[in-house]
C-alpha cells in the first residue's frame, strides 16, 4: 500500500535493526483518514474470501480492525490483554509471550463472540514474530472459528513470524512488509 | 442518543445496580456502524466547539474516539496504559484509580502529541466516578492543551463523575445518561 509505505518513510523512525517508531500516526497519535484508506485495503484484499467478523487484539489494532469492520460492513471482536472483573463468565485464554515488553499476558476471549465455523479475519497493527497473531489463531480456533486471513498493516519481514504463519497455512496480508532497517532507513518488499 | 439507549436495552445487561454489561456491541464484541453513528453524535454536539484533536484511554474507548476523529477530521491520540519498552522519550505520567479492577494505573502520553493550547476533546466508552476522565485532564493540561469537551458513550449519572467534571467546569456530553440499573431494568435519564 503504497500511501501507508510513504507515510512511514517520511514519519516513521528506525530506532535500530528492529524497533520501528510509528508512534506519531498509527499507535499512540492515530490518523483516522489513514486508518479509513487501510481498512479499504484490506477489505479490498479480503473481499471474497468470506469472512464473516473482524478480530484484532487489544490495543493498537483496534483502530485499524475497527475501520476494516465498518468498511466490510462485520462486527469486529477485541481480544483482550486485560480482564475486567466483570468478565468472567465463559472466557477462555491463551498465554501470548510478548517480545517488546518481555513478559507473558493471557489474552482473553469470551467464546460466545466467535461462532462454530465462523470465518475470522485477524487485523493487527504489526506483525514480527507472530507471537500474537499465533495467540489470536489459538483463541479463534479453540472458540470453534476458522482463521481465514491476517491483516498486518505493517510486517517485520525480517522477524519469522510471517514465513511461520504462511508455512502453517494462513493467508496473511502485509500492507507495509519491512525488508530491512537500519538507523534512518527503512526498505520494504513486495509482498 | 436514542439508537444507543435502545440498543443498550435490547443487548446490555444490569449486572447489579452499578455494572452494566454492554460487551456485546460496545467493549469486546464492537458493533462499527453503531461506533460510527456515535462518532457522528460527538462531531454533531461538539460542531462548532473548535476541537483540535481527539483524546482517547486505552484502549476501549479508541473505536468510538477513532470515528469521531475520523468524522471530524481531526487527529486521535491514545493516552497508554501500558507502556511499551520503546515508548520512553518525552513521555509525561498520572496515577490513575480503577474502582473496576481496585488497583492504579500510569496513564502516559508522549507530550509532543498534545500542543500548547491546543483544544482537546476526550472520548471515553464509560463515565463512572470520572478517575479516567481527570487522569486524562491532567496529562492533556501537563502537556499544554485545554480540554474542550468529554464525551462519554455510556455515563453512570447516578456515580459522581459527571457532575465533579461539570462543577470543574468541564463540558460533559453523555449520549446515554444512566439514571439507574436494577437486574434487568435500565433507566435513562435527560442529559
């Protein structure tokens, strides 16, 4: 996506071989017309392969997942990180390692939100190891959901976690696929 | 806001005179054309209030925030309530009191996000006892800006956060002002 390429060449920031900085228009300042135009694109790439709901996982996705959802016209599920004290009732977990803040969470579904046989799209803001996405993967299937796409609006190309979720069979979707960084500079691929 | 209040009634759920459950469009299952036609009931009331930026809390409150940003054309910031190992620069911090999960959070901004003088509009799913809300204010003020509104999906009218905001002098727009909960009954109120 070549709008989204451009946005982070001129606001993104490689802080090293591995951390990109996005911080200014996709997770903590967001920029709701790009987020708009990134749910078009991933409803245009998904368009067709039947999905039936949107899940992402608590928080950065939820801004991209929920414009993908209204532009399919599907009801989006969040997979939390954190459980209130009223969600009890029916969840089920995962254990997900989180490489950036290195420590465990346990991402929480309430199984009523994912129907037996339902077609689930997964949107994320990043994808890198797949640590979450396998996690989200573990929840929808256990809820009795079919995983049939992942949406990463930006990948890690370099990090195995796109390679590992194609070799298991997932279609994934990679807006921006990152090739390489280096202090000031960031390569993409095509995907 | 009439489609909220019907949809709270036909879908939400008093758990207890205090705890609504409204997570099947609102929280973890988010309905996004419900979500959009809030974002259109924040830009509606707020048109005219010569809003700068959207402000919202990790992280439910970021699909109703998104929308009205989107709606109003202007950029969202997420105040973190986790923050990520690279998230460390320029960032400014308030301990905030969760009666829901009864421990404290840091909630955190990086300040270049929010400018001197700039007017802000917070959007949050629930207004209870307001510890968000003024947690927000803090780190919005801290940073420079003024709070030019907040805006509340769903606000517990018969908890104090409403009325401390107002007495504070700030503009509190609730699109489903809740007068009062029993099991199975909902009460409304005129904002």
């Amino acid at each position: 996506m070549e709008k989204l390429k451009q946005r982070i060449l001129s606001d993104g920031r490689a802080l090293s071989e591995s951390v990109l900085l996005v911080d200014s228009f996709l997770n903590h300042q967001v920029d709701p017309v790009l987020m708009k135009q990134v749910g078009e694109e991933f409803a245009a790439r998904f368009s067709g392969a039947g999905i039936e709901k949107i899940a992402t996982i608590e928080s950065s996705g939820i801004a991209p997942a929920v414009m993908t959802a209204l532009l399919m016209n599907l009801p989006m599920v969040i997979l939390k990180k954190q459980v209130s004290a009223i969600m009890k009732e029916g969840i089920i977990q995962t254990e997900v390692f989180s490489f950036t803040k290195n420590s465990c969470y346990l991402l929480t579904l309430k199984s009523q939100f994912i129907r037996p046989g339902e077609r689930v799209l997964v949107i994320d803001d990043f994808l890198a190891n797949g640590e979450a996405a396998f996690g989200a993967i573990r929840l929808i299937e256990q809820a009795g959901g079919q995983v049939a796409g992942i949406g990463a609006v930006i990948a890690k190309a370099f990090q195995d976690g796109m390679k590992k979720l194609r070799g298991a069979g997932y279609r994934v979707e990679a807006l921006a696929p990152v090739k390489s960084m280096r202090e000031n500079t960031i390569e993409f691929r095509e995907d």
